[in-house]
C-alpha cells in the first residue's frame, strides 16, 4: 500500500506542480495534503511501514480540467523507501529516499520548483502506512486520522485536507486503484498499482 500511496502521492504532486507552473498556480496549491510533512515523517521509520516489496504505479493528477499522468516506481526495504517518478516520455522527473536519516531528493531542471518530494511522500505515506503507526505522528503533529472501510481521513483543527479511498486491504499486496484528494490544494489523484512479485 506504501509503495502504490508513495507513488501516487509522488505523481499527483508532481502532476499538480507541473499544472501550477503552467497555469499560475499559487505555491500553496502545491502543498502536502498532510500538516507539517516534514515533521510527521520524522516521527516514522521506513521499518514501520512493516514489509518489503517492489511496485509501479500509473499515477493520474487532475485539477480543474487539466490531468497528468506518470509512472512511478516504488521500493520498500526495512532500512530505505525509493521511488523514481518520470513522464510518459521515460524523463526522470525526480527521485526521492527516505532512510532514518531523512529525506533526500535528487531533482530533474525540468521539474517545477513548486514541487514537494517530502510533501509527497508524506501523503504517500499517510494514506498507505499502517494505522497505528500513521495516526501516533499524526497526533504529534495536530492532525487526526479518521478510518473507515476502504478509506482515510486527515484532520487538522477540524476541517479535511485529506480524503483517500484504498482499492486493497490494509496488509495486503499493493496492486489495485488508490484515488485521494488534496483537500487543501484542491486536486485529486488516481493511482493504479501493481505490486511485482
């Protein structure tokens, strides 16, 4: 689930960020869906995402009426999370490790500078990672995670900024539809993941 959320999250940012810069977005339309990103993701561990394992993704970004679409290739090991995103044209976009030391990203010229990989991998993360888990950094953040069947919801004072559907169950092989909205950057994301074997 990690690895199709990571994915996901990694296109649709980038898709919205390469909307942005094309239609005079504002910066915060690009913004992470999960409050403080930086902050939740130094709260959790790649191990705490609980399994290894290799997936690609079809992610699709649209806001307003504009969609763009990337693969994304997503692995999990207990000590690091990579995924490389890249157009449809096979142009490495960016890649982004996450390890117990942080973040790092390595960027194309042809991304925009609005983009988020932390920001990204955050939501990836939120929606994907295991509950507990997700919803203790959550909670050390001032966020709240709201589940039910199928789906989660991120919280901050209140008011939705994330609202995400799973097309697998929570534990299982990462190969299905994921669809989520940034509430507070106004974009949605659909993912098609398949877990390789």
């Amino acid at each position: 689930m990690i690895a199709r959320c990571l994915r996901r999250s990694v296109v649709g940012s980038l898709a919205l960020m390469a909307m942005a810069a094309c239609t005079s977005v504002p910066p915060e339309a690009a913004s992470s869906a999960v409050p403080a990103p930086k902050a939740f993701l130094e709260r959790l561990r790649p191990a705490d995402l609980g399994r290894e394992f290799e997936a690609v993704q079809l992610v699709s970004v649209s806001r307003d009426d504009k969609v763009i679409v990337a693969e994304v290739r997503l692995s999990v090991r207990k000590d690091r999370l990579m995924f490389v995103a890249q157009d449809m044209l096979g142009q490495r976009l960016m890649t982004v490790t996450w390890t117990d030391s942080g973040v790092v990203e390595e960027r194309s010229p042809n991304l925009p500078a609005l983009v988020s990989p932390a920001g990204m991998l955050a939501d990836l993360v939120a929606i994907c990672g295991p509950e507990e888990a997700v919803r203790r950094a959550l909670e050390q953040t001032g966020s709240r995670l709201v589940t039910d069947p199928g789906g989660r919801v991120i919280l901050r004072d209140g008011k939705e900024t994330l609202r995400a559907t799973l097309g697998w169950q929570p534990g299982a092989r990462w190969t299905g539809r994921l669809m989520y909205r940034n509430v507070r950057a106004g974009y949605s994301v659909e993912v098609q993941s398949v877990e390789q074997s």
